[in-house]
C-alpha cells in the first residue's frame, strides 16, 4: 500500500498503546510485535477499500477486532 499505514491504523494503535503502559510506538511491517512497539501490517487486498483487524494475543486467547470500510 503506498500510504501505508492508514489513518485508521495509526489511530487504532495510538489508542491501544494509550492503554497499554508497556508499549510505547507502533512500527510498520512485521508480522509480530516487538516487547515495547505495536505492529502494523498494510496490505493492499482488493475489492475491499480498507480492512482493519486488532488482535489481543496471549497465552490463554486471542481477541479479534475487523473493521471493514466499504467505500
């Protein structure tokens, strides 16, 4: 995606690291995040104009949230 990351996601994880004590920046491109940095992946897949998915993981769950907008 060339204006990666969205909006959406920078927004998304400013408000999870405000939350979160231990993380203090996001980061673009690994598929995992670092012990203080949230990690944003971009993909451009289409037909869907934008696609945001949270993930909460730990060693009990994983919590999924998708935000999906169409246009």
């Amino acid at each position: 995606k060339k204006d990666a990351p969205s909006g959406t996601a920078i927004t998304l994880a400013e408000q999870v690291i405000e939350a979160l004590n231990r993380k203090k920046g996001w980061e673009l491109g690994d598929q995992e995040s670092h012990e203080n940095k949230i990690a944003i992946i971009a993909e451009r897949i289409d037909p869907a104009p934008g696609t945001h998915h949270v993930l909460y993981r730990s060693s009990i769950d994983d919590i999924e949230i998708i935000h999906t907008a169409h246009n």
